[in-house]
C-alpha cells in the first residue's frame, strides 16, 4: 500500500511542532546532571532557568527558542516502502508542511536569500528546508525526523593529517569549543558531533547527524570512537566553562564521533554542537496509514555505518 | 561600590527596572543582577541598524519617547490574516556585531539599555556605552524564549514590517516582568563575560599540555599573512 504524501505532510506540520516546543527527554536529563554536579553560580542559575523555560514551552505550547533555527528533514526510506506520487510528492509535502507550521507555531523565519536578504516569511526557499535521505532494508516504512538547529557559532572543519593523531583531534576540539564557548555563543551546554574522515563534505555532514540525530547516552558501536566520546567529553567538561561561558564544569553534555573512510593521506575533522534548544523530533509513517511518535531518530542504524561490500 | 573581583561574588541581586529606565536606576546595577523589566522594549538588529545608523533614517515617531530599551532580537511571530500580531517567543541575536554602531544608535535612539546576547567587551562599553550612560543587560541561556514569551503582554505596534521582513521588523512590545536578565555591562563599563573570561584563561595552558601543534596551520594561527602555514 502506497503512503499519501497528505499523511506525510500532516505528520511533518506536527513534528514541526513538537520539536519547536518539548526538549527531547534524554537531553533534558543530561542537562539536569549538568545542573546537579555544576559549582559555577551563573552556570548553575542559567541551567536551574533554562529546565524552567522547557516546562513554559510545553505548558502554554509556545516554541522553546524564538531563534527556530534552520529547519529541515532527515528522511529514512524502508526499501519496500512506497509514497503515492513518488518522492516528489514527498518533498512538496514537506515543503508545504514547512511553510504552515511556519505560520501557525509559529516559527521565526529565518530563511532568506543570502545576498538580498529577502525574507518569503515561509522558511521555504532555495535549498530550504534541506532534506537528507538514507535507505533502510526489509523494511515498508518511512521515518521522518526534523531538526531545528541553530549553528551561527560553534561549527567548525579542518583538515588534519594522520601525524596529529588523537591528539590533534581533542586539539581542534578544544580550539572550537573554547573559541565559541566564551560568552556562550554556542549556547552550550551542547551535544557535540564530531564527524571524522571521509571527505571534507561527508564529515561535515557525518558531525552534524551525529550532534543531531544520536540520543544522549548512546556510543559508537566501534570501539575506538567510543573511548574517543568518553575523552572528548571529559576533556570538554575539564575546560573550565559553564552555560553562557560563566566559570563551570558544563560545557558538553554529549560526544557523539562518527567516521567515515577517508583519503590515505589525511584527517579531516568537523566539529558540530547542538545547543540548550536541541531540538528533533521524529515519526514512523507505515504504509497502512499508522504513524508511530518515536523518541529515538534512530539514524544511526547498522546498514548506515556498514563496511562490507554487499 | 566595591569592585567584584571573582566571579562567584556576584550577588545576584533581584532588580525591577520599568521603562524609560532612570539614569539613576541604570547607575545602581552591578555585574550579575537578576534584572526584570516592565514597561515597554521594542526589538531592532542589522536591519534596523542599517537604516538608522548608516542611512540616517529617523527612527519611528514617538518611539524615543515612548522608551529607552532596546532588544537585539527578533520574535517567532506571525502577522493574522485579520492584521494582528501574534509573538509567543523571543530569543536574542548575538551583540558583538553591532559594536561599531552603538555610538551613533545611543546618538540617535536615545535608547541607554541594550538587551542582548554575549555582550561586548570592556573596551567597547568603556568607548561607546559609559560616555552615553548606557549598559547592557545579557539574555540567559540562551534559549529562554518561551518564559520571556510569557514576560510580553501585547504587541503594541509593528514598524518597518514590508521592506524588513518579520524576523527585522521592529517590535514595540509592551512587557510585564520580563526576565531574567543579567547585568553584563555596568555603567562604569565594566563587564561579567570578561570577569568569567579571566578565571577561564588562567587555565588555558594546562588545558593544552600535551597536545602538540596540528600539521597544518591557518591563517590567525600565524603571526604575519607572509608567514607560511606548513
């Protein structure tokens, strides 16, 4: 049975909603350990307020963060499922859903032409909103997550080379994350995503889904990466800043590392930190028309990180 | 005053500010205070700036009268198809981008509270805020929209709405308690972000130990553009 692309649009318009105005649960919980062992008083004042500005969002259904980010999708197709009118549908479907919820949340629009500055007050424009696809096997169903992300301050790429090693990766960690937690600019505590290898675009993108699209408290599958989250993290913490870049100890919440093979010769690095409003939400959409809020984006599956050839 | 020193002194002392704020009350806040403030605050950043700052453009009548706070921000509003105005979140836009400006925007506004993100720095409120008897008031967060949401009781009026878009528009919002915010520059130009920034750089060369200069350097990583980065 084909999915309607009206189904996807209406599932989309609520997603919207849902991520603009409840904090995912797992962040919420990191952040109120952060709170609990932070001795900094700004850091711990600024935390204690910001539980409370999630309680307002959700009680008088108003977006947590008036700066809504640049909104846009993470779509998995199971590979037997089937939307009516194809994938052209979809994305009309989720351009429309973008430009009502827009109106009626409503979202600050952000988008605008980069050079004008003309501002359709819709969020939809060129290349916007930006939708990521990925493939899943056996399956029939369609997960959609939408993102909110912010991302003036605290991204970061460069090219390292095999000779910096570890070393150098918590370098450029640290570089990024004291460059943009000063005065809290990048609105930290974050989730930080670190995509490492590829090319410089995959790991880009790789950081940004890894800050994005993980639940607080997962790890990498790969064991290198994981004992490089519980070091990056650590380190992060050691820094010595807080929220808004008060004197503190929470400064990362979570490091997510995600790698991807890369060229013989190099390293390159991205740096992505989903700040106090880390806002996604997602929904499976199945063929027979059920759609299943889920808490977990569940992006990272174990087709998506293959190695193999088949 | 006694002069805060360390960061954990600051009192943090509760402050109601109601608009147009008195030179007196912006003279009594020190570096940290809980600050709410009632009255009214419109919003204006790189748009209205633009206008007022580099094409003399007079800001809307009455609205120098009317109040003296400014908010670097912009809502997540919408206009209803009846014309009316709905704004349910507000959330700050960073400061540091409009420091050239502020000198000829307190000249011309006559605004003397900047509420915003991340501040200045010292040497800026020391040449463009101290002269004006102007402070700056640092949102907290960031992410506070929905509770300074609650802190706006109605949208009195919308300027400049066609040519700047929503997201640049001005906003004259009527408030009531909204906060908290943090005094982050005070009228004698001192500022908290460099407070906190000092116990934070004291702590950078240990933080970097063992961990060797990257293969590769960039531009700002080099002293001089004739420098090499290999």
């Amino acid at each position: 049975m084909k999915i309607p692309a009206k189904l996807i649009e209406d599932t989309a318009r609520e997603l919207m909603a849902r991520a603009a105005i409840e904090i995912p649960a797992d962040y919420r919980e990191g952040v109120r350990l952060a709170r609990d062992r932070e001795t900094g008083k700004l850091s711990r004042f600024v935390l204690t307020e910001m539980l409370r500005n999630w309680d307002v969002a959700v009680a008088e259904r108003r977006p947590m963060c008036a700066d809504t980010g640049l909104p846009r999708y993470y779509v998995r197709l199971g590979n037997e499922a089937q939307v009516a009118g194809g994938l052209v549908a979809l994305e009309r479907a989720l351009r429309r859903a973008t430009a009502d919820a827009t109106a009626v949340i409503p979202l600050r629009p952000n988008r605008v032409h980069p050079l004008t500055r003309e501002d359709p007050n819709t969020n939809v424009g060129l290349h916007a909103p930006e939708i990521t696809y990925a493939a899943e096997p056996d399956a029939n169903w369609i997960d959609v997550t939408t993102v909110h992300k912010g991302g003036l301050f605290g991204s970061d790429y460069r090219m390292l080379f095999p000779g910096d090693g570890i070393p150098g990766i918590k370098r450029f960690f640290l570089d990024t994350l004291i460059e943009s937690g000063k005065r809290g600019l990048a609105c930290q505590p974050a989730i930080v995503g670190v995509g490492i290898g590829g090319a410089k675009d995959t790991c880009v993108r790789l950081g940004k889904e890894a800050a994005c699209l993980r639940l607080v408290g997962s790890r990498n599958p790969d064991p290198h990466a994981a004992a490089l989250e519980d070091e990056l993290t650590t380190l992060g913490n050691y820094i010595g800043i807080g929220a808004m870049g008060f004197a503190g100890t929470s400064m990362v919440v979570a490091t997510h590392v995600e790698l991807a093979y890369t060229h013989t010769g190099g390293m390159p690095v991205a740096i992505h930190q989903f700040c106090l409003s880390s806002r996604r939400a997602t929904a499976r959409i199945h063929p027979d028309g059920r759609v299943e809020p889920r808490d977990d984006p569940a992006w990272f599956t174990d087709y998506y990180r293959r190695t193999g050839i088949e | 005053m006694s002069e805060i020193t360390r960061l954990d002194d600051v009192r943090m002392d509760e402050v109601h500010l109601t608009t147009p704020v008195q030179p007196a009350d912006i003279a009594r806040l020190r570096l940290g205070d809980v600050v709410y403030v009632s009255g009214v605050i419109y919003t204006g950043r790189e748009g209205v700036y633009d206008h007022v700052v580099r094409r003399d453009r007079p800001l809307p009548a009455g609205l120098s009268e009317l109040t003296n706070v400014n908010f670097h921000c912009s809502p997540a509003a919408t206009v209803r198809a009846d014309g009316s105005y709905r704004v349910e979140a507000v959330t700050a836009t960073a400061s540091f981008r409009f420091g050239q400006s502020m000198a000829t925007w307190f000249e011309r506004s006559g605004a003397r509270v900047i509420i915003g993100k991340a501040g200045l720095t010292e040497r800026a409120y020391r040449e463009w805020f101290v002269p004006c008897g102007a402070v700056y008031l640092t949102t907290v967060g960031y992410g506070m929209g929905a509770a300074y949401g609650q802190g706006i009781a109605r949208v009195r009026d919308v300027h400049w709405l066609a040519e700047l878009g929503i997201a640049q528009a001005i906003w004259v919002l009527e408030v009531d308690r909204i906060g908290p915010f943090l005094v982050e520059g005070d009228a004698e130009g001192r500022s908290l972000f460099a407070l906190a920034n000092r116990e934070i750089d004291a702590r950078i060369a240990e933080i970097y130990q063992g961990l060797p200069k990257l293969a590769l350097s960039r531009f700002g990583e080099v002293l001089s553009r004739t420098d090499e980065v290999v």
